[in-house]
C-alpha cells in the first residue's frame, strides 16, 4: 500500500498529513505538491499576461519542492515512516496532475485536505479535492478542516 498526500502548504493539507498518520498504516508516503509553470499560467489567464513576471517560474518551482520537502517532514514527525516527496508541475490542472501522480505510483489512497469552500465560492474556484474525489480511480480520502473552536 502507499499512500499519496497531496501538500500546499496551506493547514488543511497539514490537517490531512496529520490525519493520514493517525488513522492509517505506516505505510510508504509520497508527498506531492503541484505548481504551475508560466506557460501554464498565461493559458489560463491571457489578459494577466503583462502582469505576470517570467522570473518567478523558478521561485514558484522552488517554493513547490519547499513545500514538499517541509510535507515530507510533517508526515515523519506524525508517525508516518519510508516518507519521499515531489514537486510536479502542473500542464492541464493541479487535481489533474494530483490524479496522473497517483497512478504513476499506483498509490493505494489519495489523502487531501479541504478548504471548506460552499456554495458560490466553491463554484468560482474549483475544488481540487473535489474533482481528485470524482476523477481518481482508486480510494481518496478527504480531510474537512478543523471546527473553529469559538
């Protein structure tokens, strides 16, 4: 069995690490995180394309394999154990890419976090874990985010 968490940076994504050591086996883990090269960008956003700075490919590229490596990381420190991470660039959409990895390793779950979004804002922006849940075809589990204590 291996496990694939999917890794932003973001807490939730530390939520799901968190979660994943917890509740399933130690099992070999491959941390991925996806970033999105400049080509990708400009497809996506044409008319952002005079405000897009062509030098900050290699920073996003090296931000990605921070957050990778700082995933992997998270994911010893909670229990989970033979832990490798990537940074995989994104060509078509980050679920997608989440998805193709996933295969590629023949992972046995994907783990990802939520950020919770409803309604309207879930329809403008997407949801990766959301279209990882409808497009993979094999088990993903899905880390809502922390109740706010109040």
């Amino acid at each position: 069995m291996t496990i694939l968490v999917a890794y932003d940076g973001s807490a939730d994504a530390r939520a799901a690490i968190e979660f994943a050591a917890k509740h399933l086996t130690a099992e070999p883990t491959v941390i991925v995180t996806v970033w999105e090269p400049l080509l990708v960008q400009l497809k996506k956003y044409p008319l952002a394309a005079g405000a897009i700075d062509p030098g900050t490919e290699d920073e996003a590229k090296a931000q990605a394999e921070h957050h990778a490596k700082e995933g992997a990381e998270l994911a010893v420190a909670a229990g989970l154990s033979d832990v490798t991470y990537r940074a995989v660039a994104d060509n078509e959409s980050i679920w997608k890419t989440v998805v193709d990895v996933a295969d590629e390793i023949d992972a046995s779950v994907i783990v990802t976090g939520s950020r919770g979004l409803a309604g309207v804002r879930s329809v403008l922006l997407g949801s990766v874990s959301n279209h990882v849940l409808h497009h993979a075809h094999r088990p993903t589990l899905i880390v809502p985010p922390a109740k706010n204590s109040s």
